[in-house]
C-alpha cells in the first residue's frame, strides 16, 4: 500500500499542515502563564520569554510530526477515526505526505530547538540539563515507547512534558529559581494536559489497540477512563482554590475556574458519548477550551495581582 503511494513534494505548506498548527496554541499558552508569574515575582527579560516560546513550539512541533510518523508506520493512521481534535493529521495516509518526509521534519523541528537550549544552558546555567533531557526523552519516547508502557506512563508523560514542566522551566529561565510556590501553581497545567491527550484517546480506542498502545481507556475500559478524566477536572479547580486559599497563589488566580462550566460540559460528553465520536465532538472542543482558557485566566490573575 504505501509503496502506492507517490513521492510528493515536501512543500513548506504542508510541513506546516503536518506539525498540525491548531494544537500549538498550547505552548504559547504555557510560556505566558509561566511569564506572568515570573512578572508577578519581579522583572522579566521578555526575550528570554519569546525564545522559551519558540523552543516549546518547535518541541511541540515535533512531538506531533513524529506521532504521526510512528502511528502511520504501525499502522493506526489508516484506522483511526480521525476528528478535528484526534487522530492525526491526516496527511501520511492520504499520501500527502511519505513517511520518511515526515521524520525528517520531526527531527528538523527538534534540532531547532536544541541551539535554543543550549542557549539557555549557557546563560542560565547547567542546572536547567536534567530538565532539558527529560523533555527530549519525552519526545522522542513519547509515542514508540511511553505510549506502550501502559499504567498511564503516555498520559502522564504528556501531562508532565507538555505541561507542567514546561511551565516550571519557563518560569526558571525567567526568575532565576523556583520556589514552592511556582512549582505548586505549574501542576494544573500537568493536570490539563493529561486530561487533554486523555479525552482525545477515546475515539481512537479500537486503533490504538490495534498499534500496540496501552493507553488507559483500553487498559480501564472508556468508562472506568471517565471516570479519571473527571476526577483530574475536578482536581484542577481544587489545586487553584486550595493555592488561592493557602496563599501560595494569587486570589485572583481564582479566574482560572471560570472554566468550570464548560468542564463539566466535557465530562457529562465523556460518560454520555465516549463510544460515539461524531458525538462527543462538543465535549472534545470543551476540553480543549478547559486546558487553554483556564491557564489563560490563571495568568490572568497573575498579571493583575503584579499590577496591584
């Protein structure tokens, strides 16, 4: 089948198409909460914070374009169900895009990203290299390796990777330390993440069976997997309370759980439709609003308690 499939041209479009650009809205997002607590505990240099966000996006870049690559070559890009939330982009089994294309760009995107690093390295100090390796290892292992480990090491990973993490080191970079303080607020976005890549598995339950994955909906069941989305939604808004509450967050962090609505828009689709993806769309497009719109307004409160 894939010997069928003709050579096209690696236009800079479709890299583009293939890093799959609606999700990166997620590292930007990162970066500016990390910034405004940075900002909230003293000056920042905001080109320290633009580069954070440029490594992050070409990391992130990355971590989709080389998920695409290893789930065409197993196979589970030509039996997903693919939505505008899950399953890929679509372009390795629609011929758009050889395999071996893709990979190239992965490792492109992620070599940009390393003279970024080093600059970080270099600047801010070797204290930053653990940190920097456990996100490479993150992704390049994230999908031929943590995804097939199974007790929920692929969701974790990507909650860690993709979301606190990058959040602490961020906020690193930019203050010189971290404090309690800042690595208690970073856990929400662990939190989101997981709970991101979580909800998006179920539509894709039957094709990644078939790929080796061991992903949690079908280590658990999807229902027993509702169940977990729900408790780790419900785990956010008590992180943020109990930090405002606690005083190690910002009252006006509390922004943040405005969301909270829309979560439970997403967990109620999570029981009613997990089996039903045409279905469970608007649940899907409320978790994503619930990831990015809750550490928006996290940051939010951040900025307005640094002006106060």
């Amino acid at each position: 089948m894939r010997s069928g499939i003709p050579n096209p041209a690696l236009s800079a479009r479709i890299c583009f198409q293939e890093t799959r650009p609606q999700f990166l809205l997620l590292p930007v997002v990162l970066v500016f909460l990390a910034s405004a607590m940075a900002l909230h505990a003293g000056p920042i240099d905001f080109l320290d914070s633009i580069l954070a966000c440029a490594g992050l996006l070409l990391l992130h870049a990355s971590v989709n374009v080389l998920n695409d690559y290893h789930d065409f070559q197993t196979g589970i890009d030509c039996r997903t169900r693919r939505t505008p939330f899950s399953g890929g982009s679509g372009l390795l089994p629609a011929g758009r895009m050889r395999a071996g294309q893709a990979l190239f760009v992965g490792l492109v995107s992620f070599g940009l990203a390393v003279p970024i690093g080093v600059y970080f390295l270099v600047t801010k100090g070797v204290s930053l290299l653990p940190l920097f390796l456990v996100g490479a290892f993150f992704v390049m292992g994230y999908t031929p390796l943590l995804t097939r480990l199974g007790m929920g090491a692929g969701e974790i990973a990507a909650g860690l990777g993709l979301g606190t993490l990058p959040v602490a080191g961020t906020y690193f970079i930019l203050a010189g330390s971290l404090p309690a303080e800042a690595l208690y607020a970073s856990v929400p976005s662990g939190f989101l993440v997981l709970n991101l890549l979580l909800l998006n598995e179920f539509p894709d339950v039957e094709a990644d069976r078939f790929g080796g994955r061991r992903t949690l909906p079908i280590l658990l069941g999807i229902r027993k997997a509702a169940w977990i989305y729900s408790a780790v939604a419900m785990a956010v808004y008590a992180w943020i309370a109990a930090g405002a509450w606690l005083g190690l967050m910002p009252a006006w962090t509390l922004l943040g759980c405005l969301t909270f609505p829309a979560a439970v828009r997403a967990i109620r689709g999570a029981f009613a439709f997990a089996e039903q993806p045409e279905r469970l769309l608007p649940a899907l497009g409320a978790n994503v609003f619930v990831v990015l719109a809750t550490q928006a307004g996290m940051a939010a409160g951040y900025l307005l308690a640094a002006a106060r």
